[in-house]
C-alpha cells in the first residue's frame, strides 16, 4: 500500500521550516567565519568544551554530544587540532580527550558576543517571549523523537 503524500498545510510546514533552518544556519555561519574565522562546527566544539570539567571530554562524548558520526568528529578535531584550538590527549588504553587549548577559550570568547547578537538578530528578536517559547517546546519535541529514533552508534 503506497504512503500518501503530504497535503498542503504538511508540505507548507515542512518546506517552510527546513528553508529557515538551512538559511539560519548559513547566516550563523557566514558572520562566525567573518567575525572570527570560526565554522559552526568549530564553535560547537568549542562551545561545549569549554563548559566541560578542566575543558576536556572524551571525543565519544563529545560527538554524542554536538550529534555527529565518529568519522564526523575525527576529522573536525584534526582540522581543530592543527590550528591549535584544541589537542587530543590518550586517556586510558584506548580512549582520547579532546581538550581546549588557551588559543581555543581565547577565540570561542572572542567569537561569544558577535555570535549572540547575530543569533539575537536574526531569531531571538524576531519572536515574542510566548511564540520563543513555543518554538522551544516544538523544537524539542521533534528533537526528542529524532534522538530516540537514532539507531545506536
């Protein structure tokens, strides 16, 4: 038995949120790069790093955490590695920190404020305090249903 299509309100809805999403992500992007050479996927790392005990965490950890594949994190870490904003440390006999290095802390500080007003630019001032709300709610909602639809690692 063949899935129906979406109707129009699914299809304006779907179409619609993927739009913003993808646009939203390249405007993000393209004001981290300029501001501070920094990709999205640089500050992610950063960002949780540097809020992580001593600024170090286990890489497994830390690519469930941003939500990306092994191979994903191996090579943002090498590229990361090599421009001296993070370095991996062995823990263990198998097992690698990933670490934020002072170069690192000193570029995702630089980075904070340009990126939160851009973040504010473009989303956070755009909604009231109830639609930021539901937005939240909505968001996580459909966050929670695609995390438990992973199939582990």
């Amino acid at each position: 038995m063949a899935q129906p299509g979406l109707t129009e309100r699914e299809l304006r809805a779907w179409r619609t949120s993927f739009q913003m999403l993808e646009l939203l992500r390249t405007r993000v992007e393209q004001q981290l790069q300029s501001a501070s050479g920094l990709s999205n996927a640089d500050y992610t790392v950063l960002a949780v790093l540097s809020e992580a005990p001593e600024g170090r965490m286990r890489v497994y950890e830390l690519g469930r955490v941003a939500g990306w594949e092994k191979s994903r994190m191996h090579h943002q870490l090498t590229r990361m590695s090599g421009r001296g904003l993070i370095t991996r440390e062995r823990c263990g006999s198998r097992g690698t920190h990933a670490v934020i290095t002072a170069k690192g802390l000193a570029t995702l500080k630089d980075a904070v404020p340009g990126h939160a007003r851009e973040v504010r630019r473009l989303f956070v001032d755009r909604l009231t305090p109830e639609e930021l709300d539901r937005f939240a709610d909505t968001a996580a909602k459909i966050l929670d249903n695609l995390q438990a639809d992973q199939s582990p690692a």
